[in-house]
C-alpha cells in the first residue's frame, strides 16, 4: 500500500470545503489548484494578473518544497485564466519565467 502524505497551508478554506493542497500517494504528488493567496489564506495582488500569477507559483514553490521535490518535477499543469486575451501574454511571461526549459505538458484555459 503506497504512503499518504497531505500538505496543508492551514488556511480556513482548507477546512470550509473540505480540501487539501497536495497529497503524495507513492511517488506521485497531486497538487490542488494554487493561487495568489498569503499564509493567512488573503487574495494578494488584485487587478495586477502578473504579479498574481507569480504569487500562484510561488504558492506552488511551498507545496513541492514541502515534498522534497522541484517544478523541474512538475510534468503537466492546467491553468485557468480569466481574461485570457488580455492576459495571455503575461500567462506566457510568467510560465516560462517559472520553468525556464523544462516544458511540462500544459493547457491554458479562458475562464470568465
């Protein structure tokens, strides 16, 4: 049987929908949705998508750090983007500031 361990910000959200922000199941680590959020689990950063999207990976920096792991690691993301016409280049901007050459598989999504 392969070994559970969750990852958990301890922010009230967490615990109000029922919710972790990673489990490792084996090898496998399963991240949930990341976003820009502070330690108290406040939204940061509104009207400025960079500076969000930058907090979002930093966020995720946190849960790989916490499993030994590195976005060297991360092999497929799914981000959902609201505006994404008008965001779609600091979408770009910020995923390859974030994983430099290493390309993992990625769908971008408008979301409104």
């Amino acid at each position: 049987m392969a070994t559970i361990d969750v990852f958990h910000y301890n922010v009230s959200a967490e615990s109000d929908f029922g919710y972790s922000q990673a489990i490792r199941s084996g090898e496998l680590i399963h991240v949930s949705g990341q976003l820009s959020f502070d330690e108290a689990g406040e939204f940061l950063h509104a009207g400025d998508f960079a500076a969000q999207l930058e907090r979002t990976y930093a966020n995720m920096d946190k849960v790989l750090d916490h499993y030994g792991a590195t976005r060297n690691q991360v092999v497929s993301q799914i981000l959902y983007v609201v505006n994404l016409r008008q965001n779609a280049a600091a979408t770009a901007k910020g995923n390859l500031a974030y994983f430099g050459d290493h390309r993992p598989a990625s769908t971008v999504l408008g979301v409104t």
